[in-house]
C-alpha cells in the first residue's frame, strides 16, 4: 500500500449586484465588502466539490 495526498476542494458561490462604473471597480467593490464581512458563503452556496490525488509518497513500511 502506498500513501496518496489528496486535495479535497470545496466549491462556495454567490452573486450579488452592485452599481460601478467599470467591471474591475465593481469586483473591488464587492472585494472589499465580502473581507468586512458583508458576504458569508456557507453550506447554502455549495456548488461543486472536486478531489485530486497528487503524486505517490513512499511505502508507510518506508518511513
């Protein structure tokens, strides 16, 4: 048997409508609201999940 890292990535996502006069103003915006906490993702904007094994570490009787 040999020991795999597996990276487990969870997939979160909301839309949410803002007024600005270019589209990189309104992902600053939107930036800036969601790290003062306006925005909180959580269970209820689950889209996807994915797993990725990477690479084959050594024999666990290796180490």
């Amino acid at each position: 048997m040999k020991d795999y890292d597996v990276t487990i990535t969870e997939t979160l996502e909301m839309t949410v409508t803002v007024n600005a006069a270019s589209r990189m103003e309104a992902e600053q915006l939107v930036n800036e609201q969601w790290k003062k906490g306006d925005y909180i993702l959580d269970a209820d904007h689950f889209t996807g999940v994915n797993f990725k094994a990477r690479g084959q570490n050594r024999d666990r009787g290796d180490r």
